[in-house]
C-alpha cells in the first residue's frame, strides 16, 4: 500500500508583470522541485499558465515612473518629500519582491501605502494595494488578495482610472482563477476585456483575450480557449507586438498539448523561438527551448528534452541570467532524477542550490533543497532527507512563502512516515493540511488527507482512516476540472497518488464489508485512472458528488484538524462503535440512479489487489456482494497471458483449460447470484489487465460464457446513461481501408477483404454508403456522418499502451486520428462505432486503460456503444462475424450485445470459426442496449 506521495510543490512559478511607461513587459522565472515519482520539468505548463504564461495581469509589480504615480485628480499637492519617500518605498518595494523578501517587500510596501494615504495620492494608493494584492497571492493566500485587489479597484474606479481598473479586474479574476472559481474569474476577465477595448488599449485587450483562454482551458474548454488565444495573437500582429505573439503562440501550444495535439505544440513552441530569436529575446528564447523540452520529455523522448534542456541552460549562462541558470540546472537535475541516475540529479541540484546562494534568490534554494531531500527520501536515507527539507522549510518561513511550508511540511511527514516514526508524520500532514486549508490550496489538501489516512492506517486505526481517506477522493473529485492548470508532470505525479488512494479507500472498505461505498470508490476509480491518461476528464455531477460520508462520518469530519496521535484510538474506537450500530442497508445505500438499472442486467466489477481478487457483483434493488478470491497479483497475469496466447493460437487445443481457470476466478464466485437475478446482460468493468482478455471466452466446463449472456464492457456507471436507444432502423456509413494483397499501405499491411466486407453490409442495407480507399478519409466521414446512425471502419486501428497519441485508427487515404483526438470528431448523430480490423496491447501489455480510454472517448463523441477487437481475426473470420452480427441487426429491436452474442454464437457452432480466436476477439464496449 504505497500511498502516501511528496507533496506537489514544483508548480510555483514566480512571474510578475511590470507596467513601465504603459508598456507591458514580461518577467519570468520558472522553479520546479521534485514531485512524488516523477520529475517535474519546468516550462509552460505550470502554475503560472493558470494565469497566462507572458499574458496576464495577474501579479504585474509596478514600476511607474513618478510622474505617472502622482494622481492627476484635484487634490491638495503633496510635499515633495513625502512623495519622493513613497516612490522611493514602492520602488525598494518592488526589488525586494524581485529578489524573493517577501515579508520585506511587504512591510515596505506598507510604509508606502501610509504614505500615500495620508498624502492622499489615491493612484499611489491603488498601485500599492494591487501589489500588495499580489504577494499574498503568490503565497496562495488568495482570500487575501482578493482583498487588496477589491480596494484597489474601488479606488481605480472612483479616480476613473480605467486602466488601473482593468488591471484590477484581471488580477481579481487570476485570484478567483487560482481558486477553481473559473466562472467569476471569466466574467472579470470579460469586463476587464470590455474596458481595454473601450480606452483602445490594444495590449491589454490582448492581454484580457488570453485570460481568458486560460480560463477556459482550466476548465477543459480547450477549443474555446484556442479562439481566444487565436483573437490575443490577431490583435498583437496588428499593433506588431512580437513579444505578445510568440506569447500567444506559447499559450496555443499549452492548449494543443492539452488536446493531446502534440505535434501542433511543438509547432506552436518552434513558431514562438523564431520570433525570440527575430527580436533577440535570448531569456524568451532560453524559455521556448524549455518548453520543446518539456514536451519531448512528456513524449518519452528524454534525449531529445536534454537536448533541448542543455540549450536553454547554454543560453543563461551566456546572458548572465544567474538565477535562470539556478532554475535550469535544477531543471536538468528533474530530468536525470525522472531517469532514475539520481547521483547526476545530486549534482545538478547542488550546483544550482549554489549559484542561488550566491544570489540570495531563496526561492530557487528553497526548491532545489526540497529536490535534493526528495532524492535521498527515495534512495532510503530518510535521515539526510529530512535535513534537507527542514532548511528548506526554514527558508520559507523566513521569505513567507507559506506554499512551500505547506509542502516541504508534508515532504518531512512522509520521510518520517519511511522511518516509521508516525506520531512525527502526522503531526507533520497536520500542519500541512492546516496551511493548506487556510490559504485554499485543495490539491495540496487533498494530498495531506491522503498522508494521513495511509498513516493512521499503519496505526491500525481503520475507520479514521477510511475517512480522511474518503475526504480526499471527495477533495479531489470536486476539483477535477482545476487541475487542468497543473503542469502534465505534476498532473502525473498527484493524480497517480490520489489514484493510490481509491485503491486503498476501496480495500479498507471491502474489509469492512461495506460493499456499496467500495463500489462506488471503484467506479470513481475507473473515472480517474482515464484522468490519468487523457488529463482532461471532467466526470459527472455523479462523481462530483464523490464519496458519500455515513452519518457517523459527517459527525467528526469538520473535526479532522484536532485529531492527533494522542487522542486517535479513543476517536476511531467512537467512529467504529457508531458505523456499527447503523443497518446494513444505510451502510449499503444505493445511490436512485443506480437502480434505473434494467431488470435482468448485473454490474460485474473484479478488483486486482496484491494478494487476492475481489469480485463485486451489483444487480437492482439489491444490496451488491462481494467475494474474495485467494491469487496472487502475480499469479493472475501469468494465467492472463497464458489465456491470451492460447486465444491466439487458433489451432490450440488447450484454450479452454486456462477459460476454465479464469471462469473459476472471475465467475464461479458469484454465479448463484447471477442466477438468483435472472440476468441476461453482464456490464463488465475490467481492473488492470483482465482488460486484455474477452470475458466472452471464459469456459464452465459446458459452455462459453458468450453461449449465456449478453456481455458489454462499461467504463464506470457514473457516467453512464442506462436508457435504452430508440429503435431505429440501421443506417450504416462504411469505410473500406483497401489495398493489394500482400502490399504496404501508409506503412500498413494492405486490408483488400475490407472491400467486399463494406460492400457487403451496403447491399444488406437500404440507404447505406460506401467509402473506399481514398474516398474514405477523416473529412469524407465527419461530412457525410450526420445522415448515418452506425459507423462501420473495416481499417487498421491499434490501441497501444503509453501516452494516447501511440493509438490511432487509420483511414483509407492515409489520415490518422489518435486515441486523444476522437472526441474532436463530429459525429453527433452516431449511435455504433464498430472497428472491424483493430488491436489492442501490442507486444507488452500495460493496465489496459488505452482500451478504456477507447471506450469513453467513443461514448464522449456521441455514440453510446462501440464494438472493437482485442487482435486481428484472418479475412474470413471477420466476415463471417460481421455478416451474422448484421443479419441480427436486420431482425430489428436487437440490442448491441445481443447482436453480437448471437454472431458469436453463430461461429461457436460452425464447423470452421468455432475456435474462440474468430469469435471472441470482437467485444462490445457501451451499455448493450
């Protein structure tokens, strides 16, 4: 059970916006630390692109020349004196905070704020409010922010200082950003753009236009966020801005990186280093370069992100940028620690705590410490670990960098955790959790309730622990749309963590024998493994809900803060005697929805744990079961490759002896409940790599599974709409990859029996079209699509294990759509997606969730089941499958998986398909109806 993670801490960027002589410029200095098990590498997909990489206004320091700060109002005139100390003030101010004293450049900014208050310049006033505004959000202390930020536009609007209040506007919206509150942020943003445009301020209205498009990338509208980034760069061409265009460019390659659309970033990056290298911006361009490295190494390209990595660190050094240099080498030591050669992390590491010593840039310092504590946690000194995170912790103390405490808190937690010294650890994740609760850091909550649920577990102390558990899955699940702002490292690192803590939430109940709660945080789970995967899943008003908290639960949960070491036994064993005075059918409350459930139907939900399988069976209006089965993690690939090669092996005889394992494993447990229900149909939610295998093909010693039940693969309830389809008439669009037998097409083997498949099912069909070869292209389909409710693409597809762009379904012309891009396709009025020639897990198998991930692309894009194969059936036994499924269809008022149940049958009683390698590789994907 290896849950408990270091804390995210690398996404802080600090960035500000300098408004001098009514210019924007851009500083920018990218930090990153260690991140759980994965490195994170610095570029623009970070913090600082919640706000806008180069864009936003959201922690501009002003630099206002003196004539500018004087307020043009009619107010009495200032003595010289007091208005020279105030600039004066501001402006040391501003080089503290540039150098990271920010407790310093606070306190300083106060005494000018007394100044111009008394002086009564209200322009004055307003600039240093916003700053002020500015350092507390760059502590996460947004509430207080938004404070500063308020009192400077009010002021900004009362002098009518419509540019003052723009900014005001903006940054007030990169606070409300900052919260996850990305519907009050858009409409500052919108009312900041309404200014802009009103004053003619061409940069700001740029400026406002990609605000938004960072808004809306945060809460997934990737799309929308692209038209306007697309708009900011418009504009910024027209007045000539090349800064602000290559920062638009930036921000459209975040967004195509979002999309998956990795070869678009990498343009969109390339187009960005042209126009630094055309202006001579050698910092820009130090930072484009990071950026192509980030995304290289996002691609699993690592040589070719040192490459780039090398290059923007060669650039710093030459410019002299000290603490770029710091941020670089720090950058590079991610890099070697993400590879595993921790001793050249170390180094770079310590080279970089260096320089930023020399510089006092305690910022830089503070992180590669917490990097340098991160390595040695990992390679077990825990002892070396921990000094390493208490000085950083005491760097920002000092600077008040209470993000950081918040972190470098929780990394000491679990490198005392590692030592086993938990009354150490928790008081370390409470601290934490504290700090993160006070300045509204939910991910960093979520993550500390996490750490504390797995160490009172450790302690033996399980309804505590169940609960913080389920208090972060709940976190975590009412803030899924706000991690779109998290760099992909970081994304990686906390969303493989909260992962862990589904798993773990789910065992612990099953334990307890509180079945539906651990059903419903597997299904959560499902949703969050495809999360994992796409980065970009919302869930469902369902899965917002998260986990629901028994009454007992409720009790104590506004209470988590004062559980301690001390006083946890008494609370657990209060918590355990309450949850055990509840009826077993409050316990295992089924949500209404789940119950709109066809009579007939079961949901089948196997779980993969370390030493054993947990099979959960749920069927209406009835409380779900669970039943354990002895096997080892190990044990159970083993017969999962094993049944796997002997389904393709088609001249095997010994395929039914591993089928009857696997039935003994997976169904004989719980099939006197199946019976007892009366089902027909079996929605299968696969773990891991039972996702590899049909179901279809488990044996009981008479029959195949296939030969008793309608079985459709389901990718989690929460997000499914159980209402059966109307019946309507099949009306079916038919793409034929085509070719020559025994030839290469677009680097594929030649598919000629396509054809004839596709002809096949036109001539079955009245009102159905054909697309061969050529004709069948990505842009043929989307047009012609709107008329057909069945998608039929007898082409090569493969669903291939790593990122989402390695799986791709292949058109007759030559055009690719990859596993990411299959919601961007307009197909509204398709209800079956049925791919005739597809593979999945390709040499090495993974966890199957390319599989998964197929399934809920599939349904996001509009269609409510799709059919797919887990390998290449020969020419024959493709057709013959796919002319039976259709001749089901023909009858009319068939279900999906009825109809392919029946074609599957068809091919167990013939002579020449019987071998479940013909019929068993099509599986159903959707709710069956």
């Amino acid at each position: 059970m290896v849950a408990v993670m270091l804390c995210p801490y690398g996404e802080l960027v600090d960035f500000s916006y300098v408004f001098c002589n009514d210019r924007l410029f851009w500083r920018i200095s990218l930090y990153a630390v260690w991140c759980d098990t994965a490195g994170l590498d610095v570029n623009v997909r970070m913090w600082a692109m919640n706000k806008a990489i180069g864009i936003v206004m959201l922690t501009f320091l002003s630099c206002l020349p003196m004539s500018t700060i004087i307020n043009n109002s009619v107010q009495a005139q200032p003595a010289p004196d007091s208005q020279a100390e105030a600039t004066r003030l501001l402006r040391q101010g501003n080089q503290l905070y540039q150098a990271s004293l920010y407790r310093e450049a606070i306190q300083t900014w106060q005494l000018a704020l007394g100044i111009y208050r008394t002086i009564k310049d209200r322009k004055g006033e307003a600039t240093i409010l916003n700053n002020l505004g500015t350092a507390y959000e760059n502590f996460g202390q947004y509430q207080k922010a938004i404070d500063f930020y308020q009192q400077s536009l009010t002021i900004t609007t009362q002098i009518s200082d419509r540019k003052g209040e723009a900014m005001a506007l903006s940054n007030l919206g990169g606070a409300y950003d900052s919260l996850g509150q990305y519907q009050k942020a858009i409409e500052l943003y919108q009312q900041a753009l309404a200014i802009q445009k009103q004053i003619g301020h061409h940069y700001g209205e740029a400026t406002s236009l990609n605000n938004l498009g960072l808004a809306y990338n945060n809460i997934g509208q990737y799309q929308k966020a692209i038209e306007f980034y697309q708009q900011a760069l418009a504009t910024q061409k027209k007045i000539d801005d090349r800064e602000g265009e290559s920062i638009s460019l930036n921000n459209l390659g975040f967004a195509s990186d979002n999309l998956g659309q990795y070869q678009k970033a990498i343009a969109f990056y390339q187009q960005a280093l042209a126009i630094k290298k055309q202006i001579g911006d050698r910092n820009g361009e130090a930072r484009s370069l990071n950026n192509l490295g980030a995304i290289y190494k996002n691609l699993g390209q690592y040589q070719k992100a040192i490459d780039f990595y090398q290059q923007s660190l060669a650039i710093k050094k030459q410019i002299g940028d000290r603490d770029g240099e710091a941020t670089s080498l720090n950058n590079m030591g991610l890099v070697y620690d993400y590879l595993g050669q921790y001793q050249k992390a170390i180094d770079f590491y310590q080279q970089s705590v260096a320089i930023a010593k020399q510089i006092g840039e305690s910022s830089i310092e503070a992180r590669s410490l917490n990097n340098l504590g991160a390595v040695y946690d990992r390679l077990g000194q825990y002892q070396k670990a921990i000094d390493f995170y208490g000085q950083a912790l005491e760097m920002q103390e000092k600077i008040g960098d209470r993000q950081g405490e918040a972190r470098s808190l929780n990394n000491l937690g679990v490198a005392y955790k590692n030592l086993r010294q938990y009354s150490r650890a928790i008081d370390l994740h409470q601290q934490s959790l504290a700090i993160k609760k006070q300045i509204g850091d939910r991910q960093g909550e979520a993550t500390s309730l996490n750490n504390l649920g797995f160490d009172f577990n450790q302690l033996g102390q399980t309804e505590i622990s169940i609960l913080f558990y389920k208090q972060a899955v709940n976190v975590f699940e009412s803030i899924r749309q706000s991690l779109k702002g998290l760099r992909e490292e970081e994304q990686q690192s906390f969303t493989n963590t909260i992962t862990n803590s589904y798993r773990n939430l789910a065992d612990l109940l099953l334990k307890q024998g509180r079945i539906m709660e651990a059903l419903q945080v597997l299904d959560l789970l499902k949703v969050q493994e495809l999360e994992d995967y796409f980065k970009n899943i919302k869930g469902s008003d369902r899965s917002a809900q998260g986990v629901r908290l028994l009454e007992a639960e409720k009790a104590i949960s506004d209470k988590l803060l004062a559980v301690s070491f001390e006083n946890s036994p008494e609370i657990n064993s209060q918590l355990a005697k309450q949850i055990q005075r509840l009826r077993k059918s409050e316990i295992n409350k089924v949500p209404d929805y789940l119950n709109q459930i066809p009579n007939g139907t079961v949901l089948l939900y196997p779980f993969i744990l370390g030493d054993r399988l947990e099979i959960i069976l749920f069927s209406p209006n009835t409380i779900p079961i669970s039943r354990t089965v002895k096997i080892s993690q190990e044990e159970l690939e083993t017969l999962v490759i094993d049944f796997r090669a002997a389904l393709l092996d088609a001249g095997s005889e010994d395929v039914k002896e591993t089928a009857a394992q696997l039935y003994k494993l997976l169904i004989k447990p719980i099939e006197a409940e199946i019976i007892q229900a009366k089902a027909t149909t079996i929605l299968y939610a696969p773990d891991g790599q039972l996702r590899y295998i049909p179901i279809a093909a488990l044996y009981d010693g008479n029959q195949w599974l296939a030969e008793k039940y309608r079985i459709s693969n389901l990718i989690a309830y929460s997000l499914f709409d159980f209402s059966p389809k109307l019946n309507t008439q099949p009306n079916i669009l038919a793409g034929a990859f085509g070719g020559k037998y025994g030839e290469l097409k677009f680097g594929q083997n030649a598919l000629p029996a396509t054809i004839t498949e596709v002809q096949a099912i036109a001539n079955s069909f009245d009102n159905s079209v054909t697309l061969i070869e050529d004709q069948f292209s990505r842009q043929a389909i989307e047009a012609k699509s709107k008329n057909h409710n069945i998608l039929h693409l007898a082409t090569h597809a493969e669903f291939n294990i790593g990122v989402p762009e390695n799986s791709f379904i292949i058109f007759g012309n030559g055009d690719k759509i990859r596993l990411n891009e299959i919601t961007d396709w307009q197909i509204p009025n398709i209800d079956l997606i049925v791919l005739s020639a597809c593979q999945t897990g390709v040499g090495k198998l993974g966890d199957g969730v390319e599989i998964l991930g197929f399934g809920y692309q599939v349904q996001k894009a509009g269609a409510k089941n799709a059919i797919a194969s887990f390998w290449k059936v020969d020419d024959a036994g493709t057709q013959a499958l796919i002319e039976a499924f259709y001749g089901e269809l023909q009858t009319g008022n068939v279900p999906i998986a009825e109809a392919l149940r029946k074609a599957q049958v068809s091919l167990i009683k013939s002579s020449n398909y019987n071998h479940p390698f013909y019929w068993s590789a099509f599986f159903a994907i959707g709710n069956g109806l």
